[in-house]
C-alpha cells in the first residue's frame, strides 16, 4: 500500500489547478510509493479558497500561508504564488523541514535565489522546480538524442517564446489577475516569465550559458493599476530579444514576447549540429523534426517524429495510451510529479532544483544587466 504524502498548495491560480490535477492523476498512471494527498490550500480571498478545495478535493483551506508550513501533517509545500513571495515561503518550508515544490522562475532576483538554495541545502529537504517543459516527452527524446552525440558537435540553438495577451494599453497591471505586469511582484516581463523557460530546456540540453547580449522594451510605458486604480509607470520588459554563448562553444538566439499578434504561446526551438538537427514546437508538442545529414542523398530531408510509441523508446508514454494517441500539457505536471515523488522513494536529486533554477536565474539577470547597459555581461558576474 502507498505511503501518503500530504500536500500543502499556497496559492490557487492557474498554477495551482495544474499542480493539484498532477497530484490527483499521477498515482492512476504511475506505479509510486507515495501518494499525494491533498490537505490543504491557502489563498488570500477565504470565500476562493474554499471553492477551490471543494473543486479539487483539498480536505481544507486558509488564508495563512505560515499555518501551512507550521502544520506537522504537511510534508510536501508546493508554492503556486507570485514570485515576490517565494522566497519568503521556500526558506521558512525548508527550516521546518517540509519538502519543496515552487513554481518558476525561482525567485525576483538571484539575491534572492542564493538565499533559498542555501536554506534547502542547510535542511536538507527535496526541492523542485516547476520548469515543466523539459518533461514533453519530445523535449525529453530531445534531451537524449543530443546526450547520445546523434549530433555531433553543438554549432547553434535557438528558441522563441511569443504571446500576444498585453497588446492593448487598457489591461492593468497588478492585482490578482494581472500581477506578472507588476514589476514589484513579478520582478521582470517576458525574460523572467518566458524566457526563463526556453534558458531552463536550453542549459538542460546544451550546458551552461556564459555570456549574454540582450535588448529589451516596454512598449506601452504606463498602465492603471488594478487595485489601486492609479496610473503608474511599467517596470517590466514587454519583448527581449538575446544572444549567447555557452559553454560547450554553441552560440544562441533567443526571443520573447508578448506582442507578437497571433500567438498565444508560441513556444519552439530548434538545434543545430554537424551531423543533424533538431526543432520542436509547442503548438505540437508531442512531434520532434530531425534532420540528419547521414541519411543517404535521395532520402535526405527533414521527418517528423510522432513521440508516442508505447514501447518504451519514446519517455513517460508507456504509462499512458497505446501508441498514437497523442498526450497534452497538463500531463507535464503529471510528469513531473511522478518523478519527483519517484526521487523522494529512493532518496535521489530530481532536477530541476532550487540550484539549477538559480543558474537560470543568473541568466536572466545577466540578460536584464545586458539590455540596461548596452554590453556583454558574464553570466557569473551578476547578483
């Protein structure tokens, strides 16, 4: 019989009904050792926070998010909050010994993310990371396909991240609904939000990024304030467009934002080796394109792979249907639960952790540093 694991959310957005889905779905697919239970969830409104544990089945609710890290049953804190307040959260989880799940980027700013990884590295205590991307399972073959060496050496890899949603001057900024316009709660735009996604799959498959080149802008300069109602200058970057270099000699191009009219997440990327390429789109997200240069001269161009095959070739979707029948995004949560509950059974690191989210962190500051500056900037200069 599985051992329970009891789970405290904090926080009840959008975020939050990925996670508490995972958590409801993941032992109907995943042969585990633990299964998640959902204790309680803490909000900000009472009247919300009850709706939604009744929704999803949460034995009860609050409005103290310190409650939830002081209670002795809670084992897991999962963090589904604005990014000002996961630090705050994260270091109090982790000095009461309570496993961590927050959701990204790690924290506003890489000050701020040394502080937490120091505190779950003191304690001692399992964290994660939600940059759930890596766990498509095309992203993954990705990931193994370039381990493998199918395509040589790296030369190029380039990814975008594109919306559409911020395009008209009237939507405000702060508040419950639009607090990732709120450079005070979110701490930047598109690179922090967006682009910390594509950096994350990036380092993941292709190493470290070194040195960064950015440009960013704020298209529409002042917003009303959704709660206040006051109108008040824009303090994050609406577009940002970088180049790198990392580690392993590759160079990258990366773009993001949210006035590209047409795109709802336009999220793709592509690599470039000598023997063979690759390119994902997450409009398509269970297709990898490849491209390998090897194949003989008639047959040569690019194919497409449909990333279902229920033989274990393709990862995770031996635990769903029967090959073809393709999975969605919230099964990247489902993912990414299981192998975290997989780790905390066997005592092993799952990535990504408080440390690697905090090496996305660095960049994204250094592309922030890079766009005010004017300049390259060494990624382990910043913060």
């Amino acid at each position: 019989m599985a051992k329970t694991l009891n789970v405290g959310l904090i926080g009840y957005g959008f975020m939050g009904r990925t996670h508490s889905n995972a958590y409801r779905k993941v032992n109907n697919f995943f042969d585990l050792e633990y299964r998640p239970v959902l204790k309680t969830v803490c909000g900000l409104v009472e009247e919300e926070a009850k709706a939604f544990a009744e929704k999803w089945g949460y034995e009860s609710y609050g409005t103290n998010w310190r409650q939830v890290i002081e209670d002795p049953n809670i084992d897991l804190v999962d963090i589904c909050v604005p990014n000002n307040l996961h630090a705050e959260i994260a270091i109090a989880a982790a000095e009461a010994g309570k496993a961590i799940l927050c959701e990204k980027p790690l924290a506003l700013n890489v000050a701020q993310g040394k502080q937490m990884v120091e505190a779950v590295e003191k304690a001692g205590v399992a964290n994660l990371v939600s940059f759930n991307y890596r766990r498509v399972p095309a992203v993954t073959l990705a990931k193994i396909l370039i381990e493998e060496g199918r395509l040589g050496k790296i030369f190029h890899y380039r990814a975008n991240f594109l919306q559409d949603w911020t395009i008209s001057a009237d939507v405000p900024q702060g508040g419950m609904a639009t607090w990732r316009l709120d450079v005070k709660a979110a701490g930047s735009g598109v690179t922090g939000d967006l682009l910390a996604h594509c950096i994350d799959t990036a380092m993941w498959q292709n190493g470290p990024i070194t040195q960064v080149n950015a440009t960013t802008e704020t298209f529409v300069k002042q917003r009303k304030h959704a709660e206040t109602g006051k109108v008040e200058p824009v303090g994050i970057d609406d577009a940002c467009i970088f180049m790198c270099r990392f580690e392993n000699g590759s160079l990258g191009n990366f773009e993001s934002t949210r006035y590209a009219r047409g795109h709802k997440a336009l999220y793709t990327f592509e690599v470039n080796g000598e023997h063979a390429s690759i390119a994902w789109d997450l409009h398509d997200l269970h297709r990898l394109s490849w491209f390998d240069h090897r194949d003989e001269g008639k047959l040569r161009g690019w194919r497409s792979i449909h990333v279902t095959d229920h033989g274990g070739e393709h990862p995770y979707m031996d635990k769903w249907w029967v090959p073809g029948l393709q999975i969605g995004y919230e099964h990247t949560f489902v993912h990414q639960i299981a192998d975290f509950l997989e780790g905390l059974a066997e005592g092993e690191t799952v990535h990504p952790t408080f440390a690697d989210a905090l090496e996305t962190q660095k960049v994204c500051e250094a592309v922030l540093l890079s766009a005010r500056e004017g300049r390259w900037v060494d990624v382990q200069s910043v913060g």
